[in-house]
C-alpha cells in the first residue's frame, strides 16, 4: 500500500532499531540483576554459549547456575510474553478497527483468571502443573464465548466487543464470587492475577513455545488482510476476502497468543495497548509493520520493564504490572506528543 | 450448631418467619438480642456456677484495654464467638474454651471446637449475631465489626496479629481477664516463657554464622524480616534473616525478594510456611527440584525445614512448638 524510498527507508530503519532495542534490552536483562554478577563475565559467559565462541567467564558454579537457570530463563519469557501480549493487542485492535482493545477486553484476561482461580481454589496445589493448563484453557474459552455470543448478535465489530465485554464482566464475577467462597486462597489467586515472571523456568518457555510459534506465525501471515480490513468490510469483500473468516483467523492467532503469554505469567496488563500505538507513530499504520514490529518492541519493552522490576529495589522486587504502568504510561504520552498522530 | 437461646425459640417457629427471607429474619432476631442484651447479663454466669466459675464472676464487670481500646464487660461471657484461630486458641488454654459457642472457620485447635462457617476476614455481623454472643474476639476490625456489634450492646476484642512476642503474652492475660480466668492465664503464659526459655538455652543465641530464608510464599517469593514477628522469634538464636537486606518500611517487614538473591545469599536454612496444600504446597522436595536452587547450603545439607503452617503463623499458645520446630533445625546444622 506503501511506496517510494522514503517509506522504505523508514520501515528499514524502524526494524533495525527494533532488533537493537530487543537486543539491547535482553543484554540489560542478563547483566544486571540481585545477584551481583560480574557483568563482564556475565556477558562472557553468554558469548561462550555461540557456536565456535570459547571465552573464560570467570564465574563460579553459583553464579552460572543463577545467570542460566534463574536470570536467562526469565529474560527470556519476558521477551515471549511481552512479545505475544504485543502481537496479541495489535492484532484485535485492527480486527475490531478500534484503538482501546487488546486481549483483556475479549473475555481473554478475565476467562484466564477465572481459570487459575478454579485451579488455586479446587485443585488446590495437589497439583501444581493444573494452574498454567487452566489459565490457559480459561483465556482460550474466554475468547471463544465472546466471539459465539457475538457472532449471533449480528455481524460487525462492535456487536463483537459489547459481548466480549459482557462475558468478562460475568466471568469476572464468577471469579469473585468463588474468591469470596474461599477467602484462605486470596493471596495466591491475586498474586497470580497482578503478575508476575519471578519464578521463569526453562521449562515454561519450552511450554509455550510452540503454541506462541503457531499463533505468531497465524497473525503475521494476516497483516495485509487486516490493511484491507481497516479500510472498510465492503472493500475487503470487492477485493474476494471474507472479512467475517479474516476476523475468526485472527482472533484465534491473537487469543493464543495471550494464552500462552497469561498461562506463563499472569495477568500482565497495558503492554497490549500501548506497544502498538507507539511502534504506529514510529512506523506508519500498515498492520504488515506494526505487527511484526510490535511483538520485536514488545518483547523488548517487557524485558527491560521485568529487569526494572527486579532491580531498582534489589534485593526486594516490584510487581511487573506496577513498573509496566510506571515507566509505560510517561513514555507513551511522551510519544503521542512528540510525534504526529496516526489511523489506528 | 451452637444452642440458640430462648428467647429466640417463639420467634424461628413461626411458619411465617421461616417464609420470610433470611434477611428480615435476622434482623428481627438482632432487635430481640439487643432488646434482651442487659437482662440477660445479670443471670448468665449464675446458670453454669462452679466454685471457680463464682470466683471468677467475681472479678466483674472488667475493663480490658485492647487494639480498640478499653473494653469493659459487665459479667462472665458464656457465649463467646471467636473469629480468630489464635484467639480459639488461646481461649481453650485459658479454660475459657466451655464459654465458646462458635469459632470462625479457620480455627481448628484445639480439636473438638464449635466450628462454624463465620469468617473473620469478610465478617458478617447477623450471622454472628445469631450465636447470641456477650463477648466477640477479632484479630482485625473489617466490615465494621467491632462498630456494628457495640449498637447491638456486645463487646468486642480486637487482638491483631502480634508484632512481637510480648504481644502475644499480652493477648493471652487480655483474654484472661475478658473471660474470667485471668489466674489461668497468667500461668500460661508463664509456663509458655519458661518453656522458650530453656529451649533457647539449650540450643544457644549465638548462631550469627547461621543465615535463614523464610519463604512466606513462591512465585512471587515473598519473605519476612527479622522485624516480623517470626523474624523475632528466630532471631532468639541470633540467626541472621537474609531478607532483612531488603527490609523496607513499605513492606511492612514482608519483602518480594529476586529469586536470584535468595539463591545467591547462599542462605543455610530456610523455613517453609507455605508447606501446607492449602497454601502453596510447597516442601522440601519441590524446594530442592527449583532449577538453581541445589547449590544453596540448605538444600545441600537438608536443612530446609516444613514449619507447621498453622503454629509459624498464629502467636498463641503453642509458640513454645514453634521455637522449637526452629531450634531443631538450628541444632542439626553443621557447625561452621
């Protein structure tokens, strides 16, 4: 949709700066942290895991169990997360052609928490491994209501969200109402529900990996249908789309893409909402850069939000959602001011 | 199911009233309560006389001043209600425990106590209101507790969670004294100070080469410094609590400890208190599976040690358990 150099030149750029400050951003994370590793060695030591790379850390059993078994592996879930929960925004929010939703308005967030709740309430923690399951199962059933509620309804988008609004607030109340039955569980089910990357594992990401694989690779194939999109159902159909199955697709993408990322981490709000308008001003509104791109300054974004979190109060920690929200908000009216506004 | 009294009897057999919602039922059992509130207090301890028992009602009315303020009891409760475990508690080793009709549904020691569904944490005054207390015990004023149940002329004791091991002593003698065992009391506490004593002289306090994680929760790790109250009965030993490095007056001595320093703090013991299924399931096991975590002292000499999740969290009478649960521990470590 997009010619001429100068546009080219700017996507160029804005994927090269994309890639530098997810780089930079997963380099910050695995140096810096509670434990007082050496950063130089830290940094070696990672070197040293490249093909045909052999340096000498200089760290110890303790300190290399602390960078690759604690720091790295949840670096690296933020980068996932953050990543999914960015795509995932971007994604709704050019099928519903409206600048306010990401997963949490789909019966997405609130289907994942009544999920864990179920799981922390009445499985209790005979066993452990059902709370990711069930988060992840809530969030996808939450979507999937909200999209049958409306899709009878009629058709069109905001039929769709006014559903999706309904269910979460009912889910959300069922979630309440069985919180309020079991008042010995509140503090796990709401430390789950404000998020958290604090006890990352390898094996979590392993988890999640091929569901976020699918779901990345699902939307992104999208990104021109929804350039089509925005511009009106009745110029997607003249062109031989299906605007209706475009939106299921893309849906389906984005919902498992936020399940993965919430059964993993919790509930981690804001960065599905802001992510994509900030990588709108830097790049243009084609969904075929904004989405890519969100999920490279997504993943980025969670990581340094994550290293903030464990750090500036060290050796204590912040909640994630309290930093997202902190440092998020400044930044984004920061960039909504300085630069020029553009189609959602 | 506690016994309902009298004076209720006329009014819950009346078809009608079981017609009418439980709403309105209750709240015209509240007016007939309150009505009979004063009356009732000159006769309730004459019914149930035992020599000690008289000598005890002697004692009234009583003025205890607790997190509330000075709360006076004008005679012996017999109804008592309790929504706090350390309160069931330390009632039941006042020998109080014959008074109490109804616990709320977290206390479970002693065995045998009136169980029920009340809860101290969202509490509901009519449901409480239909055991017919003269006396309410509370460890925190939610939901207008102590404000609803004083316009219905029933005292209240508010004993919030000790900040310290005096507290608790304290919240035994007040419960004592609000009851009419204030001699009973004073002995347990007495026993339960000799008891810590010589636990902690035999174990020692000088173990400052011993440093200690308290996990309070996983995922977030959350912990408790040395300025809490567990954090004090540790620190009997002169362990020292690797999250104090923390500490932050925000957190109220509970800090979200980085996983990565609890690991890299190297500590030689940690205490689990989120051990039971109910609250976290974790155990020595699951400790030692966490990736990271096999290098830490504690979990190489298996010296990470389940507290009992009920006795590390409650600051009653079974503290002399706990202290030694701790001393245990701190015994089996290898000396440096």
């Amino acid at each position: 949709m997009v010619s001429g150099g100068r546009s080219r030149a700017r996507t160029v750029r804005a994927y090269g700066f994309a890639v530098a400050f997810l780089a930079a951003a997963v380099l910050v994370g695995a140096m810096a942290g509670a434990a007082d590793l050496n950063p130089l060695g830290t940094a070696a030591a990672l070197l040293d895991r490249l093909p045909f790379v052999h340096l000498s850390s200089g760290l110890g059993p303790l300190d290399r169990a602390v960078l690759f078994q604690i720091r790295l592996p949840r670096v690296v879930l933020g980068a996932l997360v953050g990543g999914a929960l960015s795509l995932a925004g971007a994604g709704y929010q050019g099928v519903f052609r409206n600048p306010l939703v990401d997963s949490s308005l789909l019966g997405s967030s609130a289907g994942a928490g009544l999920g864990a709740t179920i799981a922390i309430v009445h499985l209790g923690t005979s066993s452990p491994a059902a709370l990711p399951v069930a988060a992840f199962v809530g969030s996808l059933a939450g979507v999937a209501v909200a999209y049958l509620a409306g899709a009878a309804g009629g058709p069109g988008t905001s039929t769709l969200l006014l559903a999706g609004l309904a269910v979460s607030m009912f889910l959300t109340a069922v979630q309440t109402y069985l919180l309020q039955r079991s008042t010995q569980d509140i503090q796990r089910v709401y430390s789950w529900l404000l998020g958290s990357l604090s006890a990352a594992t390898w094996h979590q990401t392993g988890q999640i990996l091929p569901y976020l694989a699918v779901a990345v690779t699902v939307v992104l194939l999208h990104g021109r249908h929804l350039d089509v999109l925005s511009v009106g159902d009745e110029e997607a159909r003249s062109l031989g789309m299906h605007p209706g199955r475009i939106r299921l697709v893309v849906v389906a993408g984005c919902a498992l893409a936020a399940a993965g990322a919430v059964a993993v981490s919790g509930l981690i709000g804001f960065v599905g909402i802001i992510v994509p308008h900030a990588v709108r001003r830097l790049a243009g509104s084609s969904y075929r850069r904004v989405l890519p791109l969100s999920m490279l300054f997504g993943a980025g974004f969670l990581v340094l939000a994550d290293t903030l979190a464990r750090t500036v109060v060290a050796p204590a920690e912040l909640p994630i959602g309290v930093v997202t929200a902190l440092i998020g908000s400044p930044a984004f009216i920061w960039i909504l001011r300085s630069t020029r506004s553009v189609r959602t | 199911m506690a016994h309902h009294p009298d004076q209720l009897r006329p009014l819950r057999r009346t078809p009608l009233v079981r017609a009418l919602s439980t709403a309105t039922a209750i709240v015209a059992a509240t007016a007939v309560l309150a009505g009979c509130g004063s009356s009732k207090s000159s006769g309730g301890s004459a019914s149930s006389a035992t020599p000690s028992a008289s000598a005890a009602a002697a004692s009234f009315p009583v003025t205890v001043s607790t997190a509330n303020g000075g709360v006076t009891i004008k005679s012996q409760p017999q109804h008592i209600v309790s929504l706090s475990p350390t309160a069931t508690e330390d009632l039941y080793a006042v020998g109080a425990g014959k008074q109490v009709v109804a616990v709320d549904s977290t206390s479970n020691y002693p065995s045998g106590v009136p169980s029920s569904s009340l809860s101290g944490l969202t509490p509901n005054i009519e449901a409480i209101v239909k055991y017919n207390p003269d006396l309410v015990i509370a460890s925190q004023d939610t939901g207008g507790l102590v404000a609803g149940l004083t316009k219905l002329g029933v005292p209240v004791l508010i004993e919030p969670a000790a900040a310290k091991l005096d507290d608790a002593y304290q919240q035994i003698d007040q419960i004592g004294q609000a009851t009419g065992h204030a001699a009973q009391a004073a002995q347990t506490v007495s026993d339960m100070k000799s008891q810590i004593a010589a636990t902690v002289k035999e174990a020692g306090t000088t173990h400052a080469n011993l440093n200690y994680f308290y996990e309070v929760s996983a995922n977030p790790y959350y912990s408790a410094t040395s300025s809490t109250f567990f954090g004090q009965v540790v620190s009997l030993f002169g362990l020292k609590n690797i999250a104090d490095a923390a500490d932050k007056a925000s957190d109220g001595g509970y800090p979200q400890l980085a996983q990565e320093y609890i690991v890299s703090a190297q500590p030689k013991l940690i205490f689990l208190s989120d051990n039971a299924a109910s609250d976290g399931g974790q155990s020595p096991a699951i400790v030692a599976a966490r990736p990271g975590w096999a290098g830490i002292p504690a979990v190489k000499n298996g010296q990470v040690i389940g507290l009992d999740d009920d006795i590390a969290s409650r600051w009653g009478p079974r503290l002399p358990e706990l202290v030694k649960e701790i001393a245990q521990a701190v015994e089996k470590a290898p000396a440096q």
